[in-house]
C-alpha cells in the first residue's frame, strides 16, 4: 500500500515529462485532482482529462483521469515540481508565513478551509494552510 499518493502522482509527472512523454494516466483521488486543477489553471499543464471510470454495482466510479502534459519549443513548461508536506512531517502556514517561491516566478500549492489554491490567492483570501508543493 502506497503511504504518500500526491508523491506519486508528483513523480509520475516528472518522470512523464524527462520521457518526453504527451500525457500521463493518474489514480484518481480528489485531492489529487484538485492538485492538477490547479497546475492547469495556472498553465503549468495542459489540461486535465477526468473521463476514465468503470461501473461498480449501480455508481460509475473514477479509477484514472489524464494529464496533458505542456511543452514549449520541446521542454517542460514546469521546471521543478517538489513536495513540500509529507505524511512524517506536515508544513503549515498560516496567512501571515506565506512567502513567494523562486522571487515570484513559481507558486505553492496549499490545502486550505475553502479548497486547495496557490499561495497567491491563500494570500489574497487570508488564509493560511498545508503546502503540498512547490512549482516553477
């Protein structure tokens, strides 16, 4: 049994990435989703794809979603994607803590009250929470 998902799911993308690779399938979680909500909206990724399910008893349920990787001119438009917060030590911030990532040109990715957000918009918000990540 895996202890760190949002690790793996990390590595799957760097690794996906170094490979060259146009996409990369993904074990659904929802936190894991959200994470790559996020990578989207800020355009660090293509897109994601939630379609992959299959039918158990009367419920489809998600197994898989899809994550468009982007390049531009055949490198990775995410230079670093590191974990923060691991399951033997959490790091949490509060509103006041939160600081830039690489002087502005990266962003962390936090789970807050309301959701998980990047620190720019924690930090408009006012609310502080666990860094799951940090990308540039």
């Amino acid at each position: 049994m895996m202890t760190d998902q949002l690790a793996d799911m990390l590595t799957r993308i760097r690794n996906a990435q170094m490979a060259k690779k146009s996409d990369v399938e993904i074990p659904f979680s929802r936190l894991k989703l959200a994470v790559a909500k996020v990578l989207e909206q800020e355009g660090m990724i293509e897109r994601v794809i939630e379609n992959k399910s299959e039918k158990k008893g009367t419920k489809p349920v998600n197994t898989m979603f899809v994550v468009k990787l982007r390049y531009v001119g055949g490198t990775p438009v995410m230079r670093s994607l590191q974990r923060i917060s691991k399951p033997g030590l959490r790091v949490y911030v509060g509103k006041d803590q939160l600081e830039n990532v690489r002087f502005g040109y990266g962003f962390s990715i936090l789970s807050t009250s309301q959701g998980v957000m990047t620190n720019k918009e924690a930090r408009r918000k006012g609310l502080g929470g666990e860094i799951l990540c940090e990308v540039y």
